[in-house]
C-alpha cells in the first residue's frame, strides 16, 4: 500500500477534542461493557484519545496501556491520568514488548487505512485466547457530510484538494481480515447512530474543523473556512434538528478471540 495510504491524522486539539467531542468516549462506555475488564487482567486501548476510556479500564483493577499515534493527545492523557502509562506510536505499524489479555478500540480504527496493518498489530498484542473488542466508523459513516464537502469543493473547481482520510468497511470486510490473522469473530453488527453535536448551531462547524480538516489537510485557512461554511449551509436542510446537529454515524462493533 501507498505511503499516502497509510497517513492518518496525527495532530490534534486535544484540549477542544475534550470540551467539544465528549460523546465519542461516552458512547465507548457501552462497549466498555463487552470488553468486561477483570481484575488483574493487561489491556491495550488502542487508539486511546485523552485517555478517558482507558481510565474506566484501569478501575476495574486491569493494568492498562493506552496508545495513540497524537503526541498532542498522549500528552493530554499523562496529564490527565498520570498514574497511567500511554505511548505514542503508530497502530499500523507499533512492535508490542508483550502480549496482552485483550486490545480495546474505540471510534479509532477508522482513521488506519491499512486495516491490515492494524489488524497485525492487534493480534500481535494478544495472547492465545485473547479478546478483541472494537468499534468503529462503518460503511457509509458520515456519507451526508462527505458528500457535501465533495459538492462544495466540485462546485469551487477544487476537487484535487480532497483526501478520503478515512477507512469505513462493511462487516464481512473487516471481519474477513481479522480471520485472515487468527481471529474468531463470534460477534459482529453494523448499526446507525445519529450523533447529537454539542454547542448548538456551531456543533457541524465545530466537528468540521476537529475533523473535516483531514478531508482537506492542505487546503489554507481562508479556504477551510470557506468550504466548511458552504458545507454547513448544505447540510443545515437535513441534518440540523429543533437546534441541534446531528451527524450521521454508523458504527461496526465486533467481538474476537485470538485462536492462534
């Protein structure tokens, strides 16, 4: 695969992440209850954020690692939880020094393009009977705002600014490259998940710029604003509700054991 293939965002506003996009770490806590961490047990968050998912891992008395390719957001995640450990490292491409009980993902496998690459690490991470519990974006996440940001930029004669940053598969896709690595998947589902954005009639500009930016990652300033304010007027019809966005998220949820 292409270099450019594999690039995924890596730089982040951690702080606005945590004032802006509590839901995403809030949602986790429902697969936080498939993952069922027990005492003594060792956890990769894989793709941990600030951090707050991995903390809720470390009070039910497992020993967590948390990692994440975003300095900005590592650093976030020591400050806020210093008694835990976090490293910076790529997921497509990070050498585990151990093996694990289970790897934890959510709302970041997305953003690893080369799903291969991530899938190789995280059977890495575990050891003969060792669990996997992810979730993710899904086929056709988001489809309303990424056709919209594709209709602005076509009609600025800009199409060549665009970049598809992120990987959203259907259920039998991912679940095949997790049997190609060991993996059993005993559960699988695919399901919408209309997200309520905070801070009112800002919440879609918000969301674009934590992370429409990677759609347009060399586009300049003046430009982001401009499309990203055409993109907002385009949605605003059917996605924006009695003063509230909504994003359209679907999400793939699965649940593996290592068998090799």
């Amino acid at each position: 695969m292409k270099q450019r293939d594999r690039d995924q965002k890596v730089h982040w506003e951690a702080t606005a992440y945590d004032q802006t996009m509590r839901f995403v770490s809030d949602y986790g806590l429902d697969l936080f209850k498939w993952l069922n961490p027990q005492q003594g047990e060792s956890i990769v968050d894989f793709g941990c954020g600030t951090g707050d998912l991995a903390s809720q891992i470390a009070g039910s008395g497992a020993e967590v690692l948390g990692v994440d390719i975003s300095p900005e957001m590592v650093q976030r995640a020591r400050e806020k939880y210093p008694l835990l450990r976090f490293e910076c490292a790529d997921g497509m491409s990070w050498t585990p020094t151990q093996t694990y009980d289970a790897v934890f993902s959510n709302a970041a496998l997305h953003w690893m393009k080369d799903a291969e690459a991530a899938v190789e690490t995280m059977t890495k991470c575990l050891r003969k009977g060792g669990r996997l519990v992810v979730e993710f974006g899904g086929y056709r996440n988001i489809q309303s705002i990424i056709d919209a940001m594709q209709a602005t930029l076509e009609n600025s004669g800009r199409m060549d600014a665009f970049v598809n940053p992120w990987y959203f598969p259907k259920v039998g896709e991912y679940a095949a490259i997790l049997e190609r690595h060991g993996m059993e998947v005993s559960h699988a589902m695919l399901f919408d998940r209309p997200t309520a954005q905070e801070k009112g009639e800002k919440g879609m500009l918000n969301w674009l710029h934590m992370f429409g930016t990677a759609m347009v990652p060399k586009a300049t300033k003046a430009e982001t604003e401009e499309w990203f304010n055409e993109v907002v007027m385009r949605l605003k019809s059917t996605q924006y509700q009695e003063g509230s966005w909504i994003a359209d998220y679907r999400r793939i949820r699965m649940y593996a054991l290592k068998q090799q």
